[in-house]
C-alpha cells in the first residue's frame, strides 16, 4: 500500500487601513495519510476500460483474465485479427483506392494497385503474428529470434514488390518515348536488371541489418572471393559484359529478325544479361549465349523498316527474248499478289552463266518470316509461265568434241563380221 501526506500551512495577509497588511497566522496543519492504492482502484477515478477490466462480473474482465492465464489463447485470437484485419485492408485497397484509380486516364495507377494488394495484406498477417508472439513471450524466454524472422519475411515480401512495381514503371515508362528518351524499349532490359540488382542489394543488406551481420566483413571476404569467382566464371562474365554491349550499342531489339553467322535465324524475343532468346522459323525456341553473339556478325533483317527484299533467281537458255523474258516475270509478279505494290517489283538482267542467262525477280515482302511461302508461290508461277510461253529454262550441259581419234579406233569399234 502506498502512503502520502496533503497540505502545508499557508499564512493569509490581509490590507488594513493605514494601506499595511496584517498577518492572520494559518490554521495548525494537518496531516493525513492517503492510500493512493485505494485511489487508483476508485472506479470514479479511472477510464471506462479500466472500470470494465475491473468489474468482474464484465466480459472485458473474464477476457483479460484468460489472456493472462491462457496465452496461447490470446495469441491465437490475435492471429485470427490478423486475417480479419488484411481482409479488411485488401477490401478497402481493392474497392476504396481502385474506385479513385479507375477515374484517371493511365493504367499504371491500376497496376500498381494490383502489385500492392498481396504485399499489404501479407504485411497486416506479419504483424499479427510478432504480436502473437509477444504473448508467448517471458523474461527467460523474450523470442527475439521471431522479430528478426518477421522483419525478415517483411523485407522479403516487399522486395519482390518492388521488383513488380518497378518492371511497371520502367515498362510504361519506355511506351512514352517522348517524355522518358533514356528509357526506350532496346534499353529497358538494361535498366530493368540494374533495378532488379540494386533492389536485391539492398534486401541483402536489411536482411543483414536484422540478424546483426556486419556487412564490411562479407564485403571483404567477397572482394577475395570475386577474384577466384572472376576467373572460374570466365564464361559468365563473358556474357554478361556482351550483354551490357548488346543492350548499349542495341545492334537488334526484341521482335527484330536476326539471322547470326552460327546459322541460326529468327525473331528475337528476350535480350538479357547472359543470353538472347530467339524463335525459329520451326517454332523453336534458342538461348545464344551473348558472348557468341558479340564476337559474331549479326544480320538484322528488320532494321529500320520490317520489309524485306526477295530475290528469285532464275535462268534461261542462251538464244531466248530477253525483253520477253523480262516482261514475264514482271507480269508474274504481279498476277502473283503476295510482293508488295510499293516499292514495285523489278527484274535484273545479272549475267552471262556458263549455260544460263541469269536473271532475277526483286521484290518486297512485308515480313522476312514469308521468304519462304513467297518464294515456293514466286517459283511455281515463273515455271508454269514459261511452260505456256515456250520459254526454255537453261540446265547445266556439256558438248563434247572428239578433235582425232586414232587410226585403229574405227576398226576397234566395228563389230565383228559373222561369217
């Protein structure tokens, strides 16, 4: 029981008339002893909780009393708050904040909502269970190591937010070329992989920050091990700095079709730090390493403009019409309808083969992906054609002329006489 005393005796002065003032000495003083723990316990005294708390006969009484006795139960009610509660954010994220977002003119706003819905209830649940866990908790046993494991979860959680968030944001940043010009889309694979490391550093880092590991210290067993890493992942590296390059100096960019020295052809779909994936005409899809790629030629078959220039070769026999001639493959490729009208297509008078005068039919298709379905009908026309016109397609041959033979070779070629 805690005791106090009250009130010191306190002279009253009083004016009188000659403009002095009189004394009147202050009644003896005296003293009580007041229990203060009985002043704290007056219900008159205390909030409206605490008048519930104490009253036993209160719900609020009977539950605080099972909290204390029964902390698992507490513990376990708080979790379950917990998931009401994310319930309750999500509700208020997905109907509240989107009816707001769904008025602007962007879609981005709206992404950037959906990204933070499973983070922000995540979060709500993290919480409730280090709460939870405080009710466990005693003086002997404080369950730090839990703290450390929800911040943890925490950071893990919001790190692959933000490597969501900021793929959306460095996506729509490369559709609007004209207000973001560092940002296009054959620099968005560079930027998007230096956001992601940086993002990862950082978890890294807080991760290290809540388990209390001195981060100078794998720093410096880092520096000792990049060298041995830097020379057994000589490859990697490799690939890497030639996707840097690749991505820099952009010799192709995603939906380009490349044809590289290694044979292979097709339509790029993914440039990355270590390799470039590519679709084949079979529908196959290649990772190339970058580091080939880099020391390789390139082919861009789409750069700068996605039409491609067709050539079909075709010869005739010496002693045929070449204007004729000429004059049947541009009608050909007219009938033919799969060149594109503008630029128009055009016949090439080449050469003087050995058996052959070469020409060819140039034109222009809209995707290099057709170059074979325009060449088999471009083929099959000219043939027909210029079976109806009589126009004879030369074929290698060779005339062979006997100069001398010698004297007996006639008698050793005659057959013999029957007698």
């Amino acid at each position: 029981m805690t005791t106090g005393t009250a009130r010191l005796p306190i002279p009253l002065q009083v004016p009188v008339e000659d403009g002095g003032e009189a004394s009147i000495p202050a009644a003896p003083a005296t003293q009580e002893t007041v229990d203060l723990d009985a002043l704290e316990a007056d219900p008159e005294q205390e909030g409206m909780w605490a008048r519930l708390v104490h009253d036993e006969s209160s719900v609020f009484h009977r539950v605080d009393t099972l909290r204390q006795e029964h902390p698992i139960f507490s513990a376990t009610i708080i979790l379950l708050l917990s998931f009401v509660l994310a319930r309750v954010v999500d509700w208020i994220i997905s109907g509240t904040i989107r009816a707001f977002t769904q008025r602007t003119k962007t879609l981005i706003d709206d992404a950037v909502i959906a990204a933070l819905h499973k983070p922000v209830m995540k979060t709500v649940v993290l919480i409730g269970a280090y709460m939870a866990s405080q009710e466990l908790a005693t003086a002997e046993h404080p369950l730090v190591w839990v703290r450390h494991i929800v911040l943890t979860l925490g950071i893990l959680v919001w790190a692959g937010a933000g490597l969501r968030i900021v793929g959306l944001l460095l996506r729509a940043m490369s559709g609007n070329d004209q207000k973001f010009l560092a940002v296009e889309t054959r620099t968005l694979p560079l930027f998007d992989n230096l956001a992601k490391v940086l993002l990862v550093g950082c978890a890294g880092y807080l991760v290290m920050q809540v388990w209390k590991v001195d981060p100078a210290a794998w720093l410096a067993s880092a520096g000792v091990a990049g060298i041995a890493l830097g020379f057994a992942a000589k490859d990697t590296l490799a690939n890497l700095f030639a996707g840097v390059f690749i991505i820099g100096d952009a010799p192709y960019q995603i939906g380009d079709y490349i044809v590289l020295d290694t044979g292979h052809r097709g339509r790029v779909l993914h440039i990355g730090l270590r390799s470039t994936r590519i679709l084949t005409r079979d529908d196959v899809q290649i990772t190339i390493p970058n580091s080939i790629i880099g020391n390789g030629a390139i082919v861009n078959e789409t750069s700068g403009t996605p039409q491609y220039r067709l050539k079909a070769l075709v010869g005739v026999a010496y002693g045929s019409d070449i204007d004729r001639v000429k004059l049947v493959l541009e009608e050909v490729a007219i009938e033919t309808g799969v060149l594109m009208e503008e630029p128009a297509p055009r016949v090439r008078f080449t050469g003087f083969g050995a058996s052959s005068l070469d020409l060819e039919l140039q034109g222009w298709i809209q995707n290099p992906e057709l170059r074979g379905r325009t060449l088999d009908k471009l083929n099959t026309a000219i043939y027909n054609r210029f079976n109806r016109e009589g126009i004879e397609i030369a074929f290698p041959q060779q005339d062979l002329y006997i100069r001398s033979v010698p004297p007996d070779w006639h008698a050793a070629t005659e057959p013999p006489t029957q007698s």
